[in-house]
C-alpha cells in the first residue's frame, strides 16, 4: 500500500517589539528587549512531501524579492541538513517592513512546516538557528514558539567584543534567553496604525543606523531596563493602564526607542505625540511605522487612537487580542 502524503499547515502570529535595553554597553547582556504577540495578521504555511523542492507564495500575499531570497537560502540550508523535498506554499504573511516582523515570522514557518511535512524530529534551537533570526533581539524567535509578552536577556557578550547590528545581520550562537513571560489581560486589546506614506527602515538601511547611533549612552540602556522591568511588567500584572501607558511613553523617549522614534514621518510622530497627549498605552514597534495603542477591548482608549489616526491619515490595520500561545500544526 502506497503510504499516505502528510500535508501540514502552520499558522504564526506576529509580534509587537516594545524596544530594546542594552545597545551599548552598560551591562553584561548584549540587546535584550521587550515585545508581545497577538492575534491576528497570522503567518500560515502549507507544505507536503514532494519530489522536489518548490515554494510558492500565494496571489495575495505581498513581499519583496528579498523575502524570496532568504525563503531560498533557508531551502538550501534545509537541504544541507538533509531534509528531503518538500513542496510549500505560503497562503498568508503580515505586512512587511512595517514592524511586525513578519520576515522572523515566515522564515520560522517555513522550517518548521519542512520538518513536520516529512515528521522529522525537531528542537526550537535547531529551528532557529536554521532561520538566522534572533541575532539582535529575541522576541520574535521567542514568541513564535510561546505567545503572551515576554522579556528577554538578549547575549552574553564581553562589552569590548561587541559590534552593533541588527538581528538580520548576525547570527546567534544562542538564542536570547526568557527572563519574563506574562499573559495581558483577557479584557485588553491591541490597535496598530501605521503611516502609508512611510519607507521602511531595514537591510542596510537598518543595519547602517545601528552602527552610527551605537553603543548607546550606559545611562540611557539603564533607564529602559528600569522602564521595562519596574514599570511595563508591574503593570500588566496590577492590570493598570495608566502606569503602562506612562511606562510606554518614557520608553519611546529614551535610548535606542527614541531614536528609531526620531527616524518616522512627521504624522507618524504627530500622531505617536497625540496619543500621549490623550494619556493612551501607545508605542513604535520596532523600527516601525507600525504603531501600538493598548487599551479594554470595550473601552474608549481604542476608540480614541482611531479618531486621532485618521485625523493624521494612518491606515487602520485592526484591534486585536493578545495571543497567549504560539505556533499552531495541524496534519491533514
């Protein structure tokens, strides 16, 4: 009897990245940062065993032939590790370049899908370090595998070894390790806006930034540690979203935040100042434009972000619940 195919489909969710703490030199601890998962603009890959390699992205879905490139390089490094032939198709992806990272997202997918498409055992680690990701920060390498909100201890590096790049310019040796996880509470939701007009910051771009604007003053690394560990988490735990919105605007003011802030269009940070100015939870995720505005799912914070977004014509990308897992297989 001729043995049955095993077709998979993995379903991802992308991640918010609040900022990162030490990108400089005031701490053991290379990068770390904060970030959290939601539920929706999932990542959904398909893939079968086939007798020869084949990726296909759906009609729908938008990216860049960088993206195809390194969904390429991945295939040959699954290749070199022997997994056999699989044919993948890419049904879904989150915007690209706009924060979410959608890239660590898809090249995760990708790799898992291959392994479970022809059941060959796997590990995170061997997942991850196939995919390149997560040489900068963890959050997205971590949250795929976890959801909730998580803190991470970025890498063990002297301080005199260190060079400044982002995550698609470095390989880890390890992944950037959880030092906190916490689920958001269930009555509160994510909004993301994001300005249209806006180039995206990443590749060289990204990677030239980081080299001008680092190591970043020991002072300011120091604050957004303070920030993230006595003002965001104690605040999600108490429930508060006043002190996580003053958290979150502190945050976006110093160290490497507030410069990846300096860098957006002018309504990208009128708008950021607007919600302030209304006391919302609201951030710049990543090297943006995407930005962040928590709040109760039946609440006004929402409601408000939205009216001040479309007075500074940033398209609505949805509210969301916060995601408490993380990757999703399912066989057929």
């Amino acid at each position: 009897m001729q043995k049955r195919l095993q077709k998979v489909k993995v379903c991802a969710p992308p991640r918010i990245h609040m900022g990162l703490i030490d990108c400089g030199r005031a701490t053991d601890r290379l990068y770390g940062g904060a970030g959290f998962s939601f539920d929706g603009l999932c990542t959904s890959v398909s893939a079968s065993p086939a007798e020869e390699w084949r990726v296909e992205f759906a009609d729908q879905v938008k990216h860049s032939l960088r993206t195809e490139d390194e969904v390429d390089q991945l295939i040959s490094r699954l290749e070199d590790v022997d997994v056999p032939p699989v044919e993948i198709t890419i049904d879904k992806m989150a915007p690209e370049h706009v924060g979410l990272g959608s890239k660590t997202t898809l090249l995760q997918s990708v790799a898992l899908a291959a392994f479970c498409a022809r059941n060959i055992p796997y590990s995170k680690s061997h997942i991850v370090k196939l995919t390149r990701r997560g040489g900068a920060s963890g959050i997205g390498v971590n949250t795929f595998w976890s959801g909730g909100l998580i803190v991470d201890g970025g890498h063990h590096l002297a301080k005199q070894d260190r060079q400044f790049q982002p995550s698609s310019h470095r390989v880890p040796d390890n992944i950037p390790p959880i030092l906190a996880r916490v689920d958001m509470p269930k009555d509160w939701s994510v909004a993301i806006f994001y300005d249209p007009n806006f180039l995206g910051i990443e590749g060289k771009r990204e990677a030239l930034i980081f080299s001008e604007v680092m190591p970043v003053e020991e002072i300011q690394c120091l604050t957004a540690l303070s920030l993230i560990y006595h003002g965001v988490l104690p605040s999600i735990h108490e429930h508060n979203l006043k002190t996580l919105s003053a958290a979150i605007h502190d945050l976006n003011n110093t160290g490497m935040k507030k410069i990846e802030v300096s860098q957006q269009s002018v309504m990208t940070q009128k708008c950021l100042a607007a919600f302030w100015q209304n006391g919302l939870p609201a951030g710049l995720s990543s090297f943006g434009p995407c930005i962040y505005v928590i709040g109760e799912t039946n609440g006004e914070e929402i409601e408000t972000a939205k009216k001040i977004a479309t007075t500074y014509a940033l398209i609505d990308l949805g509210k969301y619940h916060f995601r408490k897992r993380g990757v999703t297989i399912k066989q057929s």
